[in-house]
C-alpha cells in the first residue's frame, strides 16, 4: 500500500465511522436497541482500525484490534482507560446483541452509550489529526 492509498484508506475508515455513528440516531427513533449496539460498536471499530493503520498495525480480528488498542495506546498512556472501558462495553453489548439468544436490549442500556462513541471517534481522530 502506497502512502497515498494508506491515507485515502483512513480517510474512509473515519467517514465510515461517522456515517455509522448517524445511523444510530435514525436507529435509536425506531428503538432498535440491538441494531443500535452493533451500530456503535463498528462506528468505533472503523475508527480504531484508521488508527491501528496509521501507526502501523495490522490484525484481521476483532480481539486483535481490541488486543493492539490496549498495548499500544491504553498502556502507554495515548487513550485513557475509560476510552478503553467504553470500547470493551460496546465489544460486549454488540457480541451479545448479534449472537445471544433471548437478549434484547433497552434504551436504558444503549441510549447512554451513543454520545461516548462519539467523544471515542473524535479522540481518535485527534491521535490521527484529522
């Protein structure tokens, strides 16, 4: 990947991650409380991986972008450990809401969730300087 394919490929992750995160508003009206989890878990998710490639990193996992996100910049003080905490909770509610049975999750669990997705999406775009 040239430096300029790599940029466009950030670029892209980013608005990704934004147009998800609207989305979420439209899916939250209809109380869509599932979709809404999954919806912001890949709006972090797409923002995260902009990240790991612009510093280099690469994993093809769920679990391995969880797992560099927190050595690479929750353990060295980049990210705090709230950010931390708030993507981990979005991998779970997500997890849950796609693969269990008999979970339906209320407002009361996700609506709190939309606006910190938000705050993650723009401290990663800070560390990428967009």
């Amino acid at each position: 990947m040239t430096n300029e394919e790599k940029k466009a490929y950030i670029a892209y992750r980013i608005e990704k991650a934004e147009s998800t995160w609207q989305e979420t508003s439209l899916i939250a009206q209809h109380k869509l409380w599932n979709t809404c989890a999954n919806r912001l878990y890949y709006a972090a998710f797409y923002a995260l991986t902009a990240l790991l490639l612009q510093e280099g990193y690469a994993t093809q996992t769920h679990k391995g972008v969880r797992t560099l996100f927190a050595q690479h910049f929750v353990k060295t003080g980049k990210i705090s450990s709230q950010m931390n905490n708030h993507y981990n909770k979005l991998f779970d509610k997500r997890q849950t809401a796609d693969y269990a049975d008999l979970v339906d999750w209320t407002e009361d669990d996700i609506l709190p969730l939309i606006n910190p997705t938000k705050e993650f999406i723009e401290t990663i775009k800070k560390l990428i300087n967009l």
